[in-house]
C-alpha cells in the first residue's frame, strides 16, 4: 500500500512564498524597490499574564544600497485568558532622506488580538490603534499619518519532528486624520522560524508591500531577517 504523501518543508515554503512573489504581476505600482529589514530581538515573561521585548531593527532601501531606519522599540503584552491579549509599544526611530538628512520620529500603538488552534494551524488576528509624529523640523508625507489603524491576520503551522513554523500574514493600514477613514497600504508575507534552541529562534521571511490612495507611490519586495532570544 502507498503511503500518504506528505508536505516537506520546501513545499510548504513554496505554497507560502509563490503567491508573493506573483503579486507584483497583478498590481499597478508607480515605483518598485527592494529592500531589507535585520533585526534582534529580546524577551521575557515576567508573570503568566504578563511579558515584555525589547526589538532593534536596521532596514536598507534603494535595492539594499542606501540606509533608511533604525528603530529601537520595547513593547508589553498582557494574556487576558486563552485567546485575548493585549499589547502596547513604543517606538522611536531615525530616518534618513534622500538628502541624507536624519530625522528622528516616536510612535505609540495599542493593540488586542484572538488566537486560536485548529488541527495544527495557529492563527491570529489583530487590531491596532497607531498614532506618530516626526521630527519637529520636519513637514511632509510623515505628518499626515499621525493616527492609523492596522488590522491584519496570522496563520502558522508548526511541522511535527521538524525545527520549522512556517507562516503567512496579511496587513491593511487605513490612516483615521481625516474626516472619513481611508486605506492607503496593505502588506502580504509569508516566511518562517527556525528553532534553533529552547532560547533562541530564527525567523526569516519575504514581505511584498502595496501602497495606494497616496503620492508617488512605492511597490516594496522586502527581505527580512531576525533573531529572537527569550530570557
């Protein structure tokens, strides 16, 4: 009798990370760029509920060659049962114009989301509540997006007797300054992680980014890398 076939790591990967990779095909971008986000990460738990991170992030545009932000955010996270939690961060990040000028912003975000487990798949979804102001010397495209909400969905699957999870997520911004809310961006990535130790993971991933309703709108292919260290 034939066994049953079964999903290897590289299909997985690929079922996860094609479709991004045909989504430029299927939008109308004014500009495209390739970027990528490194980045470290540290937590720990301090009660059942309770834990907190410290993440640092280095991010480089214009096909990897220029420098575009640095940002350095501790967040906390309270589990109000099994599946409700919340969260709230801060971040303060610099960043460099075309001009080679840096510009130092701040951002706050609240956030709650539901996770759940179904025959194997992890999935969450969230809801955040983002507002930011740039550098005082600075008025352009930044100081439009004060207050944003960002709404998005996880899922994730953990490969029995393998070190990987991969996962796939979808983001939409929708910016709230105004009179009547309105959508400008929506993010799609797919990616995973690496369990290298009972401490220590990898996660790796590939973003596509599409932004609309704006000015000289950018495509973004992002390639990303982080380490997370739980204390």
């Amino acid at each position: 009798m034939r066994s049953k076939p079964t999903l290897t790591m590289t299909r997985i990967l690929i079922l996860l990370i094609l479709p991004l990779l045909l989504i430029p095909f299927m939008v109308d971008g004014q500009s495209s760029d390739a970027k990528l986000w490194a980045g470290v990460s540290i937590e720990q738990k301090l009660s059942k509920q309770l834990a907190y991170s410290i993440e640092i992030e280095q991010r480089l545009y214009n096909n990897f060659s220029s420098f575009d932000r640095t940002f350095f955010q501790p967040s906390l996270s309270y589990k109000l049962n099994k599946h409700w939690s919340l969260g709230i961060n801060y971040r303060i990040w610099n960043r460099q114009t075309i001009e080679q000028e840096y510009f130092l912003h701040h951002r706050a975000t609240l956030g709650i989301d539901y996770g759940n487990k179904i025959h194997g798949f992890k999935w969450k979804i969230y809801s955040k509540i983002q507002y930011g102001l740039p550098d005082v010397r600075e008025f352009d495209f930044y100081v439009t997006k004060k207050l944003v909400n960002r709404n998005s969905a996880k899922i994730s699957y953990k490969i029995f007797g393998s070190r990987y999870t991969p996962f796939m997520k979808y983001e939409l911004f929708t910016l709230l300054d105004r009179l009547q809310a309105m959508n400008y961006q929506w993010r799609i990535l797919g990616g995973t992680n690496f369990y290298i130790n009972e401490f220590t993971d990898l996660r790796l991933f590939y973003l596509y980014e599409h932004e609309y309703n704006v000015l000289n709108r950018t495509d973004s292919y992002i390639w990303g890398i982080s380490l997370r260290y739980s204390l």
